[in-house]
C-alpha cells in the first residue's frame, strides 16, 4: 500500500506541475489538432513508415510496422520507469504516453498505451500485474473520471475499467500493481552534497563553486587534508548511493559552446571515472530528474535527466546506454488540419501508399496515419488520443 501512496502523490505532484505550465497549453490549445503527423517516409522494404508526430511543443521520429501496427519511437526519453520482471522490460512515460522497452535489447521503445501530455488524460501511474500484463492508472482532465488500463500480451489491445472515485482507484491500482519503480535520484541541488563510503576515510561531494556567476558545482574526492577534485563548473542532476555504501552515482551536466550533456559518473572510495555521456536537450535549468534502481550493490539500472537509460557495473564501472537520449528536436509548427482533408500522400517501394487523414473526434480535431501496401487501405496509428467510454 506505502506504493500506492507513493504513485498518488507523484502523481498529484505531476498534476500540480502541469496547471503551473498551463501557460504551454494555451499555446497548443485542444481545440485544435491533438497530434499531427508528418515527413513519412517508407523503408526500402515498405514493411515500415517512418513519420514525425508532434504533440504540443515536442517532436518525436517514430515508426509503425505495416503488419502489425506496433509503433516505435527512436527519441523517446525515459521518465518514471518501473522495472516490469516478468515482462523483462523498462516501462517509462514521454511525451506520447506509456512506453516500454525490453531489457536486453536495443530496438526503439515502443509506445503501449497512447496519452499524449498535451491531450485530456494525464498519465497517474503504470506497472504490471500478477498476470505480467502492463497496466495503467489514467485521469480524465476534462470528464474528471479514473479509468484503469490494461494491455493485452501478445495482441497489444487495450481493455478499461471505469473507477466510480479516486479512492476506489487507489484501492484497486494497490491490489494489482507488481512492477517495481525507480527512486527518484534527482532533485535541487543548492548547496554541498557528500558521502563517506562504508568503513573508509574518503568522501565523495559535490560542492557549489564560490565567486563564480553561473552557479556551478565541482565534484571532489578524497580523505581529510588530500581532497581531489574531479572535475569542475558541472551542475549536479542526480546522486544515489549503493546499498552497501561502497559506491555513489553522480548525475553532472555539463557545457561547450553552449552544447549540453549529462555524464554519469561512478564514484569510489579511490577514483571516480564518467562512465557514460549523454546528449542533454536542456541545461540544468529545465528541472529534468534522474532515477535509479539498485539490483544489488554492484548493479543498478540510471535514467539520467536527459532520458537516457544506462545499466550500471560498479566493479568494472562501466555504464552500458540501453536507450540514448538524442538531440532536442524543434517541434514542427504546422496549420490546423480540417477534418475529413487527406494530405502527405506518399508512395513508396512496390506501388506502396501512406497518407495522412484528418478526423473530427468528440475531444476535438486528430490525425490518423493509413497504409495501403497493396492489399487495401487500412488505418495502422491514430488517433493518438483514444476514446474510452464510461
């Protein structure tokens, strides 16, 4: 149940976040288009489109396979993942919805259950259950209504069951949910944070730097009177020790020519080594957060305040990307489509045919993306913003 409260609270918390940025909404109003699609593209084989969607003020590049309709998204940022074991996936929220990613493996994520940021459901909590389907818990904005989620293995549809109050949802979400979240590893750095690594001399600390106007931090290391520093003008976005207090992980961005990333760094009692880099689309400003989840003392999973998800070896400390985190693309400014208007007609490989299809939902004006490989038209994504009945 300390679970459940614990997703309750984040997930107000969220809310809160959301009516503070409703000044973003206003410019992405829901009257107009929820998502829009764009730059199609076929694969040589024309068993997949690739395709822009934008949501609001964010772009991602995502792909659809033509015989299934799964659809993966290549920048997808990880944020509040659940490691789902039974599954042997990473499920994790962006900017779309929920997403998932296998554990072992390196293709895109792939997007589960649709909930764009900019739309009406507001994404309150996801996991797994005892039968290793995912599930989610999501919030009507406009109808004020809970409605719990579950994806199908194997199919990918989706099945909802309608909560008549948000403490019976809470009631039912802590009864199902079997998924383990990360911990929050993030937060705001203001002044000096250190460490002193189990029955050793040596601390490790990050430390504001003094006289200086950009508000910058320096990692240092090292027993009384022979302190080392590290590396300096960083800002820290994520700190967690070990269990057993052997090992820190330290989240650091830092900047060139006005060029962001955020480095992983794996700190020890006798050295500290940036194990892993990424591509940061904001600087330290933008209020991003990392999360962690120890395995065991010496393994962790890292999701770093620039999306990525790294797994961590403390003893050969090395950090492995799982997913990268790439470069902030501007979302695509484009007029609002009119419902029933066919554009981005495109043939590809084989006389294969994709377009893009304009439709009047009761949320408002939405897109659909249709295929036509050869064998008749059929819609394979959209709308991004699904309708579920009470």
């Amino acid at each position: 149940m300390r679970n459940a409260w614990r997703f309750w609270n984040v997930g107000r918390r969220r809310a809160a976040m959301a009516c503070a940025g409703s000044l973003l909404g206003l410019l992405a109003p829901r009257a107009g288009a929820q998502c829009v699609f764009g730059s199609l593209q076929w694969t040589s084989d024309a068993t997949r489109l690739q395709f822009d969607i934008t949501c609001g003020l964010e772009t991602r590049r995502a792909s659809v396979d033509v015989a299934t309709g799964a659809v993966r998204v290549e920048d997808a940022r990880v944020r509040e993942p659940v490691q789902c074991g039974s599954r042997g996936s990473i499920v994790f929220r962006d900017v779309l919805g929920i997403f998932e990613c296998v554990e072992l493996g390196t293709e895109p994520a792939r997007l589960l259950v649709p909930a764009p940021e900019n739309g009406a459901w507001f994404v309150r909590a996801y996991g797994e259950d005892a039968g290793g389907r995912l599930i989610a818990w999501l919030y009507d904005r406009e109808r004020s209504r809970h409605v719990l989620v579950s994806v199908e293995r194997g199919t990918g549809a989706l099945r909802t069951e309608s909560q008549p109050s948000a403490p019976e949802a809470l009631r039912a979400w802590a009864a199902r949910q079997r998924g383990t979240e990360f911990a929050p590893a993030g937060g705001s750095f203001r002044r000096s944070v250190c460490a002193r690594f189990r029955a050793r001399a040596e601390r490790v600390c990050v430390e504001p730097l003094s006289g200086v106007e950009d508000q910058s931090f320096r990692l240092t290391l090292g027993r009384p009177g022979a302190v080392a520093e590290w590396v300096t003008h960083v800002w820290p976005s994520g700190w967690s020790m070990a269990p057993d207090s052997a090992v820190v992980l330290v989240g650091l961005m830092e900047s060139e020519h006005d060029v962001w990333r955020c480095g992983t760094w794996i700190v020890g009692a006798e050295r500290a080594k940036r194990a892993g880099v990424s591509a940061a689309a904001r600087g330290p400003a933008s209020g991003l957060e990392s999360w962690v989840l120890w395995v065991d003392p010496a393994h962790a999973w890292w999701a770093d305040a620039a999306g990525a998800l790294w797994t961590i070896d403390r003893e050969a400390m090395v950090a492995v990307a799982r997913l990268a985190a790439p470069e902030r693309r501007l979302a695509v400014v484009t007029p609002p489509p009119v419902p029933g208007a066919t554009s981005l007609v495109l043939t590809g490989p084989r006389g294969a045919r994709a377009w893009v299809r304009a439709v009047a939902t009761a949320r408002g004006v939405d897109c659909e993306l249709w295929v036509d490989p050869g064998s008749g038209a059929r819609r394979v994504v959209g709308p991004l913003v699904p309708e579920i009945a009470d």
